[in-house]
C-alpha cells in the first residue's frame, strides 16, 4: 500500500467503475465550487481519454514524498544539499522548521489556522496531502486551502504548473537526466543502492525517483487537460 497517482481518472472509472464514476463526478462539483470561491476558471475534467493516453504510477509508499521535500526544505532555506534521505526525512529538523516557519507551529496547526500570507519557495510540493487529492492544470500562485465544508479530499488544492516548476528545479540538484523514463530498470535498481552511487541521481535515488515520477504526471496533466489525482 503507498501512494499512487492518476491523470485521467474519470476517463479510466467511465471505463471500469460506473458507481465510483458517479461519486467521483460529485467530487469534482465540489472542486469547480473551491476554484469558484477563489476566482479561478472551473475545472472540465476529460471522460473520454484513450486508454495509452491515461497516466498511472505508484510512487514511493507514502515516504518518499517526505524524501523530496526534504531536499525542497533545505533549498527553500539555502541550506546545501543533505545526506540522502531515509524513512524518517519527515522527521527532519529543516522540514518541521519549514512547516513551523510558515504556520507559526505545526503542519497540522497550519491546518486549523488557515494562514495563508507567507511566502515561501515549493509551497505546491511541501503543502499538499501526501495521501490524498488533486492538482489542477491551471497556473495559480498559492496553494488553495477550500472551505472544510465542502470536504475536497487531502483539503487543500494544488497547481499542476506550480508543481512542474518546483519539481524541475529539485531535479536539477539532483543532476536527473531530463529524458529518465520514469519506470526504466535503472531508476528501480537506483533504489537499492540508495545513498552509495557516485552519480548524484542514483546517490539520491528515492528522491530522483519521486522527482520524475511527479514530473511526468505533471507533463500528462498538462497534455491531457486532466488533475493530478492522488489516492
């Protein structure tokens, strides 16, 4: 069990899950009525996807999110580059700095307060569900935060641009070759060796391998006109 992401989602239920198809379609009021509130254009999810253009991926359990916005925290503040990361990198002491730095106290009591002034670098990577909800192929400045009422999963609403911006400047720390495929045997095998390469990519494999992974679901979200939809 672990993360997985989807663009095309409603395209691939209409195929398989009539019922989830109707739920799902629901979902999707409420996120036109969060874009709404917040004067952005609604949002026109595609039904009709052909099956090679759908985008699927499991990502890295639910950790190796943390194992990049970690590397995002560190350059957020001009910090060098860390040590590669490990399962406990949610636990690092510049990422809780970030989160604190931002809402004056925890992430989740950023939750609850609802601030949204300050400015910092990779908010669409750093403040987003790592389990659960969207992000949507328009290009605005902060992450959304809907009103709890309308019970947009993950609660809160990102970016596809924003997304795809962050997550090339992370793979150019990275030194990630630009034309990686994101499910090619070398990423995997990266994996096992993760910390002990002498390239750079491979050394910070779990983070290169997360890095590219939302790189190409950002590229799809963006051809295809569809959300990010993690789940």
């Amino acid at each position: 069990m672990g993360l997985a992401i989807e663009i095309g989602i409603l395209a691939e239920l209409k195929r398989n899950d009539e019922e989830g198809l109707v739920s799902l379609r629901d979902d999707f009021v409420r996120l036109n009525q969060a874009l709404h509130a917040a004067r952005l254009c609604e949002h026109h999810e595609p039904e009709d996807i052909q099956d090679d253009s759908i985008f699927s991926c499991d990502m890295y359990g639910y950790s190796g999110l943390h194992y990049l916005r970690r590397i995002a925290a560190y350059e957020a503040f001009g910090y060098p580059m860390p040590q590669p990361g490990d399962d406990n990198a949610s636990g690092d002491r510049v990422v809780k700095r970030y989160y604190s730095e931002f809402t004056g106290g925890s992430f989740f009591a950023r939750l609850l307060r609802r601030q949204q002034n300050t400015r910092m670098d990779f908010t669409h990577l750093m403040k987003h569900s790592d389990a659960e909800g969207y992000y949507v192929p328009q290009d605005f400045e902060q992450v959304l935060f809907p009103n709890t009422s309308l019970k947009i999963p993950g609660g809160m609403i990102g970016s596809t641009q924003r997304l795809l911006a962050e997550c090339k400047r992370l793979a150019k720390l990275l030194e990630l070759p630009s034309d990686l495929d994101h499910e090619s045997d070398e990423l995997w095998d990266a994996i096992d060796e993760q910390g002990e390469s002498d390239i750079k990519w491979k050394r910070y494999a779990v983070e290169s391998f997360t890095c590219i992974r939302l790189i190409r679901a950002c590229e799809a979200s963006l051809r295809l006109g569809a959300v990010i939809y993690f789940c």
